[in-house]
C-alpha cells in the first residue's frame, strides 16, 4: 500500500529486542542478519527482504550466574531488596528479573532456588524470590517486565 507521502509500505511485526530475547529464550546476544533481493514481475519491481536471528549465547558464565542449556543465565541474588531494588539490581547487571515461559523454565528456576542457601534465617518469607511481572500498575492485573499478560508470556501459573 502507498503510505500518506505516496511511498510504498509494508506491514510487518515489529518486536523489542528484550521481547525477541524473550521469545527465543535467551539471555545472549542476537545478530540480526536482514537479505534483501528486488526482482521484476508483472512489469513491477519487487522487493523482497528476508531475516534471520542468530543467538550468541555467552561461552563463559558470568560471575554468580548459572546456564540453564536452552533457556539462559539465570542468577539468584542472596541480599534482600525490594521488587524495584532488585529490578534495578538486574539492570545494573545488564540482566532482568526471570520472566518465565513455560513449566520447564518454572522447574529450573525451583531447581537453582532450592540449592540456595537460607536468604535470612528464621524469616518467614524466606521462601520467595522476585520475578519479572508485578501488579503495580493495577492491582490484580499482573503483567510481566515487558508489559505482556501472564498468558503472553506463556506461563501463568
């Protein structure tokens, strides 16, 4: 279709970096690798672009953290923080808290949460950990780090 200064256009899926990251269950890099070829049909010049993503994952851990093969880093900070603390915590990290996607992520996660020592003796609440989705924007709406629904992401449990 021709857009409103008679230029061609196309519609195509526009996604994050994070959002890809996300969807192809990586904490690596990503080369995005984009081919282009016009060919002529019908007396018109056509154009036709194609795109490939190549995940990097990182060949050494980084400091505290664990490789889950097929999912990512994963790292279980022992200092307690608020959920904004730890956000921030993550960032600084050039990380984010886990935003999970499937049950086989939600298991993994237990696994490296039940090998961690004690985060406070005798705290009652000692037994949770902050992930990447809250309700602070409307209480009982969770939505994760990225703005997606619980079900978007893929894993609502």
């Amino acid at each position: 279709s021709r857009n409103a200064t008679g230029h061609r256009s196309v519609k195509t899926n526009v996604v994050t970096y994070e959002s890809l990251r996300q969807k192809l269950k990586t904490s690596g890099n990503i080369r995005i690798e984009v081919q282009q070829s016009t060919y002529i049909a019908d007396n018109r010049r056509n154009m036709e672009l194609s795109t490939t993503f190549v995940v990097l994952e990182p060949q050494e851990s980084p400091p505290g953290y664990e490789l889950v093969p097929g999912m990512g880093w994963y790292r279980l900070h022992l200092t307690p923080l608020t959920w904004d603390e730890a956000r921030l915590a993550c960032e600084a990290e050039g990380a984010h808290l886990a935003v999970l996607n499937s049950q086989e992520e939600a298991t993994a996660l237990k696994g490296i949460f039940g090998k961690a020592p004690a985060i406070i003796p005798g705290a009652t609440w000692n037994a949770l950990a902050f992930m990447g989705f809250s309700d602070t924007a409307v209480e009982g709406t969770f939505v994760t780090i990225y703005g997606d629904s619980l079900q978007e992401a893929g894993y609502a449990n």
